[in-house]
C-alpha cells in the first residue's frame, strides 16, 4: 500500500482495519479462494479502478501510519507507562 498498490487481503479483523474495501483494496472472505480469484481478475479486467485503489491506499498510508505517526504513538504510550510506574 505504501507503493501506490491496492491490497488484497482476507476479511479478518487487522486487515479491516486498514483496507476500506473497494476503497484502497478488497477484502474477501478468508475461506473462500475464489473470493480471491475473483477479486483479482476483477482488478485485471478493470485497470482504472486497480489505479484509484491504489492511489487511494498510498494515501491511507501516508495519512494514518507513517514514521512520524507511528512514532508519536509510541512516544505516547511509553510516556503513559513510565508515568503510571512512577505514579
């Protein structure tokens, strides 16, 4: 995703998380391999749509976890811990 590609992954609770389905990837359902099949003929056969998503998914990345976003997140919780220890 961070490349600019859309992702195709199982619907199951992480992935969720990040891929908004149709969106900036597919989910499919994580039992069915031609859920996945389809999935990504669909993507083969539709080439603007493959683009968008992953436009779309470069800017997921970039705006909810990059370095700096992440790394403010840590800095957060290991000053919430070390707080709560001295506390």
């Amino acid at each position: 995703m961070s490349l600019g590609l859309l992702c195709i992954a199982a619907d199951i609770s992480r992935n969720q998380d990040l891929i908004i389905d149709n969106i900036n990837g597919r989910l499919v359902p994580s039992e069915d391999p031609m859920a996945l099949v389809s999935s990504v003929a669909f993507m083969l056969n539709n080439p603007e749509k493959f683009v968008l998503m992953g436009v779309n998914a470069r800017k997921t990345i970039e705006s909810e976890y990059s370095i700096s976003i992440i790394a403010d997140g840590y800095m957060k919780l290991y000053r919430g811990v070390s707080s709560a220890e001295r506390g």
